[in-house]
C-alpha cells in the first residue's frame, strides 16, 4: 500500500496478495451477514470487526480476473493481451509445424538429432556441420565438439521474427495492465490496509 501511495505500479505477484485481501473480505463479510441473517439475532461481539470491513466488488471482482493465484496476468487481463497470445499460439504452432517438416522429412539425414530446439529465443535445428550447405538461414550456436551447428531455416526466420515482436508486445501489455490496475487499486489503499489488518485480528 505505501507503493499505491506513491504511484508506483505493484507486481504481478503483489497484485494476487492485495487480490487474496479483497476477495477474503467479501467473503468474510458475507459469512457474518449470513450467519446473522440465519440466527436472527445480531452478533455484537464480531460485529465491532466485520461491519469494518470495506467491501470492493468491482475491485476484487477485476483483479481476481486479471491475476491468477501465482501473479500471473491471466489472458482475460485485458482483450488486447487475449489477443496477442493467441497470436503468439498460432505463430508458435506455425513454426513447430515447419520445423518438423525438416526433422521427417529429406533433410533428416542431415541433422545431429531430428528435434527442434532454441538458441538465443529462436526455434533451431541441430545441423551435422559437414551439410551446413544444405540449409540456408542463420547459424546460432554450434556445439562443442563444433560437429554440430543450430541453425534457424531461410524459411523460418520470418516468423521467429514475429514470434519476438509479438511476445515483445505481450509484455508491453502485461506492463499497461499492471499500472492500470494499480491506479485503480491506489484511492482505496487505507480501505485495503484496514481491511487486512481487521482480518489479521
């Protein structure tokens, strides 16, 4: 909350604990509300405690949405961010198909191991270096012994480029959505402290 306080935008990670304060009291609110609703008699010695705590449905019910449990920005986090990964899905699936053409097909005889593989974020494959003239592309790494070349296909690179400019946006998305919801969270940061502390009475 002191980080609210002074505009700075919370974490992933920082955002699912104040998530796991808000979406708590409600449900502790709800719990009391219900037991005396059920009762018929009200229950002064909680009451002093639970009736303190603030509610925040639309703030509980947005974060919650957006952050999983771990501080994961979740796809539902924002449209834009839904659909830049399932751009990302698509664009890696393209690939991985690619790929396996050259591991199944002619050009397996001219690898060190038919898989497909990453050197320096880029999808590669395992190229014996005595047929490194049989691929075009780019060279990324090679092994050890130098036996072994990783190569990323002429025919590839295209959509690795587009792989890296769409995860480059993901991240430019999951920042936006993070200082977003800071800025939401930021007017209702004494409401959230009491709240916490009331329910770490």
């Amino acid at each position: 909350m002191k980080r609210l306080r002074i505009d700075a935008a919370l974490s992933g990670t920082e955002l699912a604990q104040v998530g796991r304060v808000l979406f708590t009291t409600g449900q502790i609110r709800s719990f009391f509300e219900n037991l005396v609703a059920d009762r018929g008699e009200a229950l002064p010695a909680l009451a002093v405690y639970y009736n303190k705590l603030v509610l925040l449905p639309e703030l509980t019910r947005r974060v919650n949405v957006a952050i999983d449990g771990d501080g994961r920005l979740n796809d539902e986090a924002s449209s834009e961010l839904h659909r830049i990964r399932q751009a990302i899905t698509g664009t890696e699936n393209a690939i991985r198909q690619k790929m396996q053409d050259y591991t199944r097909g002619k050009t397996a005889q001219y690898l060190s191991d038919p898989i497909v593989t990453i050197r320096n974020e880029r999808y590669v494959l395992p190229v014996k270096a005595t047929y490194r003239q049989k691929f075009g592309g780019v060279v990324h790494d090679q092994s050890q012994t130098g036996q072994t070349l990783y190569i990323e296909p002429a025919d590839v690179v295209d959509m690795n480029n587009r792989l890296r400019e769409y995860y480059l946006k993901e991240r430019q998305e999951e920042e936006r959505v993070l200082i977003e919801l800071s800025a939401k969270l930021a007017p209702e940061a004494d409401n959230i402290e009491n709240n916490a502390q009331v329910l770490d009475i």
